[in-house]
C-alpha cells in the first residue's frame, strides 16, 4: 500500500524482490546501494545470518525525483529466499504496490525458480492480493554462469505465465538491475494511478 | 486507507505531530515516531536528527510484524505494546488500531510507567484523526487527483 503524505509532499512505495535462495536479491539491493547517488539512498540494512543468508529481510530505500511536485520514495525489500522462512517471506509481502521475481537461471533451480514463484502466488492470495494483478517484473538472474544454464524463452516459458517485462541480469556486476528497477518502479507508478488493487 | 494507498492530508498530519509533541513532553521522551504498518514514517517528535528516521520505520514495521507472526502462533491475536530496555536508551512501541505503531524512545528521565500511561492517552487522540483521515478518504474521489492526473510522461521524466 503506498502512502501520500501531502504534508511533506511524498509518495512513498514498497516494493519487493522475491525468488528462490540464493538467487540474488539482496545482490540487487547491494548494487543499487553501491551505485546510487548517497543522497538519493538511505542506509542499507541486511538481517542476515552469519554466513551473510538473508534471516528477515534486506531494506534499502531508494528516492527517484520529483513528479508534479511529489517526491517519489521507493522502500526496496528482499525477503529470505529459503524455503523454511514462509512465514517472514508473508510478513514482508504485506503493504507491497510491487514485486521483482528473480530467477536462478542455472538448470539445477528450475524447480526451485517454480517453487519460489507458486509460493509468491499463495502468500499474496494469503495477504488478499490478486497475484495476477501485482505490478510483477521478471528478472533471470546469473546470465554470466558458462554452463548449465536455461535460454531465456525456456524461463519465459517456465514463469512469465502473466507475460510481464523480463530481464536478463548479472546481479553481481549490474547488468540488468537498474533495468529491473526503472521497470518495476513503472508499473508501480501507473497502477498507483489507476487507483490500487 | 483501506484502498489502494494511504493518503495523509495536511490538516490531518499537524494533528497527528500535535499529539505526539504533547506525548514527548508530557512522558517526558526524547523522540517520538508515528510509523504505519508497512514501515512508513507518517510523524515524529523531538531530536529525531541523532536517528535514522527511514530505517527506524522500517524495522520497527518489521518488529510488530515478526511479534505479530510469534503471537498468532501462540493463539495471540497481537501483542499490541514491546518494550526494549538498553543501557541508556529504552523504546517503546505500541500498535494503534492495528494499523499505526507509535515509537517512544526515553532515557532515565523517564519510565517505562510513565511512558505507558502517556502511550494510552495518546493511542485514543490517534485512533481518533485515524477516523477522520478514513472519512477524508471516503469523502473525495481518489487522493485529490494528483496520482489520477499522473501521466505516463511525468513517469517517464524519473529516468532522464
């Protein structure tokens, strides 16, 4: 749910990466944070475990300028991608105007990719979202790794069962993650207009 | 509220930084926050510059939801008030009409009585501008069409 506040003139929206364990998401969040102007971020700030795996979630909020004199905040959230952290990964689902599903593109997370992305379906049913209706971006992360990985219209294929705008990315280098955000901010924005779900 | 998205409107917003710069004194805080739900910071009050208001917001929105999570497991419906006690500084936090999270941070100058009593007070004059901001949004047709007259190429101007 965004929130307008016409008293500091701001339009405030969440926005979350979801996807199987270690495919990438709180490498998203690095990257942006790394390479956005400081005064245009806030603090990054990870719950992890020890071993650096996401334990709650990662928040990084992010402003964009200014838009008929409004100025446009976006709260980036990943949720822990392990399977064992549903009921975090519900938690953090709530309130959100929209989702990135990063994808593992490697053959040996197919099923995890497809898991991750019907669990993504019940939690947002669960929190009372359409989930065909959620602005959703599709990213198919690790386009870099040599061998064993799926082609892009396999992933297609596979999970943009609503056809959403797809990107191919390498989170630890940047390759595609400022395309994923600019796109999710997009359908956030126009939704918003539409007046919400 | 209960739509699309939350819009806080002007008059609405000084009250609710009226109550909480009377609960800062009147509990005698150092600072005050007005958080939603989903980790937005709607108000504060008092010397919120030593703080990083944005993540304050976010993980005490993350707090009451991982608390909330504990209580449904224990057949809770919520644990509506968490206390953190530190060395100097101690937080209170208390969900207002399941919908904002009030914020009181205080040091020895304070108690955790005193604090909570406060608190109570302050809940009702919340609960109440919560009322009228729902009847504001009920009342006008969507937001007073600045998201309506949003166009694709005011987005677009984000990017340049």
């Amino acid at each position: 749910m965004s929130f307008i506040n016409y008293s500091s003139r701001e339009i405030n929206c969440k926005i979350v990466y979801y996807g199987p364990g270690l495919c990438g998401k709180t490498t998203n969040l690095q990257y942006i944070f790394k390479r956005m102007n400081p005064e245009s971020r806030g603090k990054m700030i990870s719950l992890a475990t020890e071993t650096e795996r996401t334990l709650f979630f990662d928040f990084l909020p992010v402003s964009m300028g200014e838009i008929r004199g409004f100025k446009t905040r976006f709260h980036l959230y990943t949720v822990p991608g392990q399977v064992f952290y549903d009921a975090s990964r519900r938690l953090i689902l709530r309130g959100v105007d929209g989702v990135v599903f990063c994808a593992d593109s490697q053959l040996t997370r197919m099923d995890a990719n497809v898991e991750s992305l019907e669990n993504l379906k019940i939690n947002m049913k669960e929190q009372g979202y359409d989930p065909d209706r959620v602005p959703l971006v599709l990213q198919y992360n690790k386009r870099d790794v040599k061998d064993g990985v799926a082609s892009v219209s396999e992933l297609h294929a596979l999970l943009n069962y609503r056809n959403v705008p797809e990107f191919e990315a390498v989170a630890t280098t940047g390759v595609g993650v400022f395309e994923t955000l600019k796109a999710i901010i997009k359908m956030v924005l126009i939704d918003l207009k539409k007046g919400g779900r | 509220m209960d739509q699309g998205h939350f819009i806080l409107h002007v008059k609405e917003f000084n009250e609710f930084q009226s109550v909480l710069k009377k609960l800062l004194a009147d509990s005698h805080a150092k600072v005050v926050f007005l958080v939603d739900k989903n980790g937005s910071l709607l108000s504060s009050a008092g010397e919120t510059a030593d703080f990083d208001t944005t993540s304050l917001a976010s993980l005490a929105a993350g707090n009451i939801a991982a608390t909330g999570g504990l209580a449904t497991l224990i057949g809770e419906k919520e644990f509506s008030i968490l206390f953190h006690e530190g060395e100097r500084d101690n937080m209170h936090l208390s969900v207002v009409e399941n919908r904002l999270i009030l914020v009181v941070i205080f040091d020895q100058r304070s108690s955790v009585g005193l604090v909570r009593l406060r608190v109570r007070r302050a809940s009702e004059d919340l609960a109440r501008i919560l009322k009228s901001v729902d009847e504001t949004a009920r009342g006008e047709e969507e937001g007073e069409g600045v998201i309506e007259e949003l166009t694709e190429a005011d987005i677009e101007t984000l990017f340049k």
